[in-house]
C-alpha cells in the first residue's frame, strides 16, 4: 500500500512540473490593449483683410464654401441682385452637380473670385483622423492629391487657376500647412463663422454677420439650400449693405493670416 501512495505522489509532482515547464494554463492571462495613436495637433487659422479705418465704412470680406450639394439660389440671387462681391471656395464634387451656378459665377467676373476648397473635400491633414465625422486625408500624398485635384477641376471647368486653398472643414496640421504653401497656395482663415457650418438657424446667422467688423473675414456656406442658415444669410447682406459695408474679395485687398498660412 505504501508503494502505491509513493507511487500516486510521484505522478502528481511529475504533472505539476510539466504545467509548470510551459503546458498553457486554463485560465486566460489578461492582454494590455494596444496604446492608443496621438492625436493630430489641429489649427483653425485666422485670417483678416486690411482695413478700410474709416467711421461708418467697414470693409469686410464674404467667403462662401461650396462643399457637395446643390446651389442656395436664396443667398446667390442676393449676391447677383445687390451687386456684393464676394470669394467662392468650390470642390471638384459641388462643381459636377451645379453648372447652372457656375454659369452664374462665371458670367460676374467683377463679383466672384472662385478659389479651390478640395476635390473631394477631404480634410487637409495628414493624419488619420475624423473631424466632425469627416475622415482626414491621412498622409501629405494624400493632401497633396486634394488641393491638385481641386485645381484640375476648376481649370477643367472653365475657371482660372486658383490662387487660395481653403480645406474641409478650415483645421490643419501645420506640416499640412507647410505642404500647401509650398504648392504656391495662401490658405484662407476667417474671423467671423457666420453659420456654423450651415447648422445655425436664420436669426442666430443673420446676427453673426452683421456684426462683422472693419477688416473681418466672414465663412458661410452656399451650398445647404434646405437650411434656415441661408435665410439669416441673405438677410445679412442686405443688413450689411444697408450700413454702408464696402465688401472685398480676398484678391482685391492685403491680408493676414496666422500659422504661416498667408507668409
């Protein structure tokens, strides 16, 4: 009997050193997630025209994003009907859907100066991120195809080469930045967001507007024609007129941009 114990002893201790020389455990070790990738350091530049320093003659300029969707005749026919000049970022996507707008632009050289917002309005950074739900360019290719793409659609259009770059949704990264400058391109900021993306309702958008001031830049968007946005737009310009605003296109004034977008 004892030989049988000693025996039985033996087998257990020959197992344990056996689970213990690299057999898997049954019980699941826990993982360390993987570390989470930085995120991109964004900038929204700023950008403003020269003043007019003159009481009761602000000048101010209007700059509208045509990003996708169809044309807002309500904020277009104000422009055309009050003779306001103002400066046009359109996309190589808005540009394919509206060409009875773009007949309109084109046939106004003394009111729109058309300037390039992307081809596929993508996100001017290089990496990969979402911004407001958008996905960025994700690397300087990548940014570099956006702006080039952009341009070659508006030459294929009919429009002379553009001479500033405004990207989705107005945030960069600075070496993005850097990339785009280097293309020959000033990059256009803003002072005043006139609409929130289009997503402002009309009274809260028309107040944002008027309240420009002597030497600001103001984004809205003209190309969200089911938004209450367009109506607080239009209703801005004529407010703006009404004042006695002098408005400018970016080409016709000196300006300054911050985060080396305009040096």
């Amino acid at each position: 009997m004892n030989r049988i114990l000693l025996a039985s002893a033996f087998l257990l201790v020959s197992i344990s050193a056996a689970f213990a020389d690299g057999i898997p455990s049954a019980v699941p070790t826990a993982v360390s997630p993987a570390p989470k990738a930085p995120a991109p350091k964004l900038v929204e530049p700023h950008l403003h025209i020269a003043r007019s320093n003159i009481a009761g003659h602000a000048r101010i300029a209007l700059t509208f994003d045509a990003c996708m969707g169809q044309a807002d005749e309500r904020i277009l026919s104000t422009l055309v009907r009050e003779r306001i000049p103002a400066t046009i970022f359109v996309t190589g996507r808005w540009l394919k859907r509206n060409p009875e707008a773009l007949g309109v632009f084109l046939q106004n050289p003394d009111l729109f100066e058309l300037e390039n917002h992307g081809q596929n309005h993508i996100p001017a950074v290089d990496t990969p991120t979402l911004i407001y739900g958008i996905a960025s360019a994700g690397s300087r290719q990548a940014v570099r195809q956006e702006v080039e793409g952009g341009a070659a659609a508006m030459v294929a259009a009919g429009i002379p080469a553009p001479h500033w770059f405004r990207g989705s949704t107005a945030k960069y990264e600075l070496s993005a930045i850097g990339e785009i400058r280097a293309m020959g391109y000033r990059i256009a900021g803003y002072s005043v967001n006139g609409d929130g993306g289009s997503l402002l309702g009309a009274v809260i958008t028309e107040k944002r507007i008027a309240s420009a001031k002597d030497g600001d830049v103001v984004i809205s968007h003209v190309n969200q024609p089911t938004h209450a946005a367009g109506e607080g737009v239009a209703k801005a310009l004529v407010d703006l007129k009404a004042k006695g605003t002098e408005f400018v296109r970016l080409e016709d004034v000196e300006d300054t941009g911050d985060d080396k977008t305009t040096e």
